[in-house]
C-alpha cells in the first residue's frame, strides 16, 4: 500500500525571483536523502512537494524527510479528486477513524483552496462538509475555537486532506549559501555551531586540531562520531585531522606560557583558512561564545580574527550555555560531545591565561617563531577523513 507525505516549507517563499532556485535544491536534497529508501517518489508541484512511500516504510521516510533543511512541517496526507462528494465521504472515515484511534469528540473543517477553478467556496465547503459528518456520525460535534481535531483540506490538482502537522527543522535548504569550514573541537558547542550554519544553507568541511601522543586516538573517533551525527543533516563531510603539537611545543619554548591559548587559536584559524581556501570556502566557522572561556573575551575574538582574511562566522556568540546543550541534545550530539577524552587545548595549558590580549604583543611573540613553515609541516601531515551519511568510507 502507498502512503503520500505533503511537505511545507516556509522562507524559500519569500525569496522572489530566486524561489525557484532554492526550490530544486530542496527538492534535490530530499530525493538525497531517500535515496536508501525503496520506491519513494519525490513530487515538486506549485508550491508543495509530496513524497509517495510504502506503507511499511512510514517512519523512516518520516524521520530521514524531517531532518531536511528547508522544510517547516509535513502531512500524512490522503488525495482525493477535486469532487464535493468525494470530499464528505472522506471527511467520514477521517472522523470515524480519529474517532476510535484517539478518542476525538469535537472536530473542525478547514479548506485552503488554491484551485480556484473549482466551483465551491471555501467556507462553503468548510459547513457542507461539517454538515456532512454531523449527519453520518454520533458522538461528534463542531468545535471552531478548541477542537480535538482539525480535518484540513488542500484543493490543488487534486485535494489533500490531513489532520496531522509534523515539524520539520525549517532553514534554508542546504548548501544554498555558500560553503564554510568548520573548525570541529569534540567539544559541545562547534557540532551545534556546525549544525545552525547548515540550517541556514552552509555547506560544511570541517577541521579538527589535536596532539597526538598527548590526545589519544579515541579523542579523534569521537570527533568522527560527530561528524557522523551531523551527516544525518548535511548528508555527507570531509574531516580534516591536523596534529597541532610541534606548534604548540614551539608556543611554548619560545613564547610567554599566559600566551599559549590564544597565539594556539591563531595557528588553527590561519590552517583552518589553507584548507577553506583550497577548498573554495568562503568563511570560517567556530563555536566560540562570548565569556564562555577565558581567551574568548572581546579583545580575544578580536586578536584571533586578526589572523584570517576570512569572514568568521559564530553562530553561538550570544547563546547562553544551556541554549547549546538543549540544542545538542535535539540534534544528538550532547552525549558524544560529554564523552571526556581530552583535546589539544589542554596541552601546555598555563596556569594563567591572558583575557584580554594586545594584537600587537601577539604579532611580537609570533616573530620568534617560522610560523609559515610550522603550518606547512601541520597541514602536510594531517589525515582527511571522509564520511558519507554516518559511514566512515574513506581515511
């Protein structure tokens, strides 16, 4: 048997003449991500999309559908031809079956009629249609202000009528913004930071810094398994794995130790922006949030944005700390990002750390270092991870 979804989505229609860009794109990712899925036809028509599936494969399709940017709600939805008849007829069993599934008492009609083509009215369908079921149902009345159910039908080519909403993730279809480079720490905040940019449309690659022997191996699988989350929405990224530990034993022979966080976070963003730039990139992406650490002060954001040309985008920078987790935990990272395996930033960590530091002091210490040559050994040793849909496929 067939079941049919009816899909909404909400900001593409605002866009004007650029709507029907971002309506293919939001198409082509569904049919991306029901690709898995056996016989499922993805229908883009005039404004809705409808997604026809097998009745057994109901919950996936509305799991893997659900998590598509773009979308704000879907229906389980049943057509019907444009015909009043047919409209009352369905009207019943809709109410008889709401009835004795969930108990429904009082119920409401609505009609949305986008056929303008068709004889009625829509209020005059709304009362015929009610008038309909009040004749061939017991123990069910009319509610308009607070009813148990409301029976929604959509005139278009054909009718829909749902009952249901569903809520999807809402945003903009993914990769219709640009590209960024995510930097992805293991951390709870850069999934959730990565999470927010690709519901707006940003495509992700990611970079993740550590300092191996000091960081052990199951500190990288943990970041994998995030980026393995975060493929459920953005279906597919490439991990960049860069070993930080020669520059950081370089920081610290050389450099006043209260400098070791930050003149740190500037080696990351200047590898981070190499590899954005060779892979047509356009921003940078962190998790940073203002006050939440001690190097992420004004002056520290300030001093770390002064090693990059590229735009860094912080997504987070005014969440409060329990906005984040909530969010981690609706996307499923929060119990993979608490999982305490250790991350290069607690190498060489000093017992004191500058909050508000001076570009210029920063630009002195890096004098004593071949910060060029450092970044190169980095970036041509690291290792490239690519995962596709939550499988691991290539390293």
């Amino acid at each position: 048997m067939r079941e049919l979804l009816l899909l909404r989505y909400g900001e593409i229609s605002l866009k004007g003449k650029n709507r029907r860009v971002f309506e293919k794109k939001l198409f082509r990712n569904i049919r991306k991500a029901l690709v898995d899925i056996e016989e499922t036809e993805v229908i883009d028509r005039h404004g809705r999309g409808y997604v026809e599936f097998n009745t057994e494969d109901y919950d996936e399709v509305v799991k893997v559908v659900s998590r598509v940017f773009g979308l704000v709600s879907m229906s389980k939805a049943i057509k019907v031809d444009n015909d009043f008849d047919a409209f009352c007829q369905i009207g019943k069993v809709e109410i008889e079956r709401l009835k004795k599934e969930k108990g429904v008492k009082s119920f409401k009609i609505e009609t949305r009629r986008s056929n303008k083509s068709f004889g009625m009215k829509s209020p005059d369908i709304s009362s015929g249609i009610g008038a309909y079921i009040l004749d061939h149902c017991e123990d069910i009345h009319v509610d308009v202000k607070h009813p148990d159910v409301i029976l929604n039908y959509e005139i278009r080519e054909n009718t829909y009528v749902f009952s249901e909403r569903i809520p999807c993730k809402g945003g903009m279809p993914y990769g219709s913004a640009g590209k960024g480079m995510m930097l992805l720490s293991g951390g709870i905040d850069s999934p959730v930071a990565g999470y927010q940019m690709a519901r707006r449309g940003v495509e992700l690659e990611a970079v993740h810094f550590h300092s191996y022997p000091f960081t052990s191996e199951r500190a990288l699988e943990k970041v994998l398994d995030l980026g393995k989350i975060l493929t459920h929405y953005t279906y597919n990224l490439r991990i960049y794995s860069v070993n930080i530990l020669e520059i950081q034993k370089a920081i610290n022979e050389k450099c006043p130790s209260e400098e070791m966080t930050i003149l740190s976070r500037r080696f990351m963003m200047r590898i981070a922006e190499r590899l954005a730039l060779k892979s047509r990139c356009q921003c940078l992406i962190t998790g940073e949030n203002i006050g939440q650490v001690a190097s992420q002060t004004m002056e520290g954001l300030t001093v770390t944005n002064a090693s990059v040309d590229l735009p860094v985008l912080r997504p987070l920078l005014a969440y409060d700390k329990n906005d984040i987790i909530k969010v981690s935990k609706e996307i499923d990272t929060y119990e993979t990002s608490i999982l305490p395996f250790e991350d290069c930033c607690t190498v060489f960590l000093p017992d004191r750390v500058v909050t508000k530091p001076r570009l210029e002091k920063m630009v002195f210490s890096e004098s004593k270092l071949d910060v060029d040559a450092l970044i190169d050994e980095a970036i041509e040793n690291m290792d490239v991870y690519y995962i596709d849909k939550g499988e691991l496929i290539e390293s």
